[in-house]
C-alpha cells in the first residue's frame, strides 16, 4: 500500500460535520427479506428492457427477466426465487412483480473471503459476464459496465470511486468495511477489463475503519507489482467523488469540456460496482441486490443489503418508521438526490429499489425563501466545474439557451453546491440544471438540422 501528497479539485464544500455519517456508518448491513418485489424494465429514463418472462412462470434467484432495448440498458434479474406475480405498468413503466414462494437460499461469497489473482480471466470473458450479469455504474448514473469497459480507447489507470462524499450515505462505507476483498477482486478484474495498467483505491480521510479493512486486505493479497493497486486518501471534500474531480485530485489530468474520462486515460467506478463485477464472475451472481442506507429521520437509521425492486415503504418501516410528520423523503443523499414526498407518514409507496439506489433519506422541510442575488460570486467560489451559476441563473429564467450555451452550463454536474452556499436562498442548482438541458437540447437541434 502507498500513500500519496494530497492533492485537492477547483472550488468544492464541506455541507456536513459528520454526526449525519455517523448514523450509519459503525453499524453492521443487515439484510433485507421482502416477500415481493416490483423491478422497472427501465430503472433510469431511456434504458428501457424487454420482459422476457410471463405472469405465472416460475423463476429463481438470478435468472435474467429483462433483455436490453436500448444503449444505455443492461439485463435485468430475478432478485428472488418465486413467481411472477404480474406484469404492470405504472407512470409509463412496466413492472415485473415476483412474488417470493420458497425459501431464499443464501449466497455463496467466494469473492468476499480473499483477495484472488484475476489471472484466469481474460479481458472478452470479463465484458461478457458484465453484459450478462447485468453489472452498471452504482454510484448513481447506470451506465452498462460492459460499454463503458469496452472502450478502445487506451487506459493506463482506473480509479475505485470510494470517497462517498454525499452527506448521510455510508452504504459503500459499510460495503468497504465489511467486504473488503470483494471490492478488491472487483477493481482487479475491472483494471484488466480495461487493459490499464494500474487500479487506485480512493477514499476520503474521514472513513478511517474502511482504510484499515482494505489495507489489511491488499497485505494479505496474493503477491501483484508495486504499481499495479495503490490504497490514495483524499482530504474530505464534497463533491470529492464527483468523476472529473476524482480524477483531477488523484492523477492530476483534466477531462475536457464534452469529454469523457477515457479521453484522459482513465476509467472510474464506484465501490459498489466492483463488488457486484466479482460476485458475478467469481460466484456466478447476476446483479440481483445492492446496500441501501436508510437513514436521517428514522427510528433506527440502517444499511440494509437489499433485492433489487424491494419497497421503499418497506425499507422504511424495517428503519423503524419517520420520527416526525414533518419531513422531505430524499431519494439519494440531500445535495443530489431527489425529493419523493413530503410530510410523510409511512402509509403510501413511494417507489422501488433500482441498481442505483443508494440511500433514501429523511430531511426536515426546508424553510429557506429566495430573495435577490446579491452578486457575492460566493457559487463560483464553490463551483468544482468553475462555473458562474449566477449568470447561468439569470439566463436559464429569461430563456436564453444561446447564453446558457456560452457560459458553459453544459458542463454543471448538478453537486448542489451553488445553492449550498448562496445567501440569498436561491435554486441556483435547479436553473443550472435547466440550463444544462437548454443547451443539450440546442446542440441536438443543430446536429439534426
């Protein structure tokens, strides 16, 4: 194991003390057994899947029920043995409901026991079992692994996003903690699927149990070259996981505006991702669950190790229920995530776990009101992708795509820290945003003309 000189990203916060990871993070995954579970033939818009099973039919654990459509999808599984309850749709998706019938029978995590040597595999045997297992970026987009890996760009380094810097969310904290050598094997396997060079494991320095865990593990791992897997902790700093700014902390390279991080040599996956990309090679399991920390306003704030279409009222309720009517239900942690409900009482569905669901959330209402811009440039302080969020605002609220387009707002990737640190209350996220899809939408409309 190394370590290296800190090294810090343009602009960035510090929206938490830590007493909000603290909820979660000394507390072991516990795991969750619903008797039903409602999974989307397209868990994020535009990745749509096929069912390719029918109400009635009998499926086990890890038997794929989705075939891709589109680009951005990948298979979809069972996440437990029983019957398929029906086929639904709901908000212009389809659902396929499985209804468990039998007793779930425990999984068998060779890949968590040790770290192994990925040598047996080869780099077209790793994208196929990505394609196969369905295996997607966890840390919040769900892009296909298997697309993503099988670039032909050349890669020299890929990055193990650990930092979770997100306030609230532990689940790849407890991931870390607790299935060390999985996320190693995982992170292997990836380096050699991109045919880099060298793999670095990047946490942030306020998850010092996680530190401990994977460099006991990487001591007791079959011999590898000095170079080849490194251990880099990072000053706390949100939004430190961000992919352009892991990147530019750890190896120093910017990606360029409209670029992609191949376009610098570098690949980025998140913790959880290469934990489901050994289990599906070394223990033949498709990605079927993923830890979903539930947390914030709850009884008893958890990580829970969840299948994959599991209720998010139910999590809640196993969380022990909201503690007070007063609340804003967060899907995702509350600098990126996005309001489901409010005022909450546990009584309605608010939606199910999807492969990218990290941690639902419940926050007090929010009592802040906008007033004018002061023109303290305090948001482009903050801003990591160096933006004036201020300008962009005014420009978003008067329409101007062409003046969005000038001032970069393509290039905001919606942190939340604009409007984290702005005194006058406004969404300067929200406009940022819009912008960011005015000039999408612009630059699609002159390609297609």
């Amino acid at each position: 194991m190394r370590f290296f000189q800190r090294r810090l990203f343009p602009g960035g916060i510090h929206p938490a003390d830590g007493r909000d990871k603290a909820l979660t993070a000394g507390k072991a995954i516990r795991l969750f057994r619903p008797a039903q579970v409602w999974i989307s033939m397209e868990p994020v818009p535009g990745a749509r899947c096929e069912p390719c099973v029918q109400e009635g039919e009998k499926v086990r654990r890890g038997q794929k029920i989705g075939e891709p459509r589109d680009f951005a999808a990948a298979a979809l599984h069972a996440s437990l043995s029983g019957t398929v309850a029906g086929l639904r749709a709901g908000k212009g998706v389809c659902y396929c409901a499985i209804r468990s019938g039998e007793e779930q029978p425990p999984l068998i995590q060779k890949s968590a026991l040790g770290c192994m040597d990925p040598g047996s595999f080869d780099r077209a045997e790793i994208l196929a079992a990505l394609r196969e297992g369905g295996i997607v970026g966890m840390g919040g987009a769900g892009f296909p692994a298997a697309v993503k890996y099988g670039t032909e760009a050349e890669i020299d380094t890929v990055l193990l996003n650990g930092a979770e810097c997100e306030p609230f969310l532990t689940c790849d904290e407890r991931l870390m903690i607790e299935q060390p050598a999985a996320v190693i094997n995982g992170a292997l396997l990836l380096k050699k699927a991109a045919s880099a060079r060298r793999v670095v494991l990047c946490l942030e320095d306020n998850k010092p149990e996680a530190v401990r865990a994977l460099h006991e593990a990487l001591r007791a791992a079959p011999q590898m070259e000095p170079e080849e897997i490194s251990l880099r902790i990072l000053p706390a700093r949100y939004p430190q996981g961000g992919e352009r700014q892991l990147i530019q902390a750890v190896t120093g390279r910017e990606v360029p505006s409209g670029g992609l991080p191949a376009d610098v040599g570098v690949l980025v996956s998140n913790a959880a991702t290469a934990r489901a990309v050994a289990a599906v090679l070394l223990d033949g399991e498709p990605l079927t669950s993923r830890i979903v920390t539930v947390t914030g306003g709850v009884r008893e704030p958890c990580n829970f190790l969840a299948p994959i279409g599991s209720s998010l009222q139910e999590l809640i309720a196993a969380a022990g229920g909201p503690v007070s009517r007063e609340n804003w239900v967060s899907l995702g942690g509350p600098m990126t995530g996005r309001c489901i409900a409010r005022n909450y009482s546990g009584e309605s569905e608010l939606g199910f776990v999807t492969k990218t669901t990290s941690g639902i959330v419940l926050l007090p209402p929010a009592r802040r009101r906008e007033s004018p811009c002061i023109r303290c440039g305090a948001c482009a302080t903050a801003c990591p992708a160096g933006l004036v969020p201020w300008k962009i605002d005014f420009a978003d609220r008067e329409g101007d795509a062409a003046l969005c387009g000038r001032l970069d707002a393509d290039a905001c990737i919606a942190c939340g820290c604009c409007s984290y640190v702005c005194p006058a209350g406004r969404e300067l996220t929200r406009h940022t945003v819009s912008a960011r899809e005015r000039v999408r939408a612009l630059l699609r409309e002159r390609r297609d003309a």
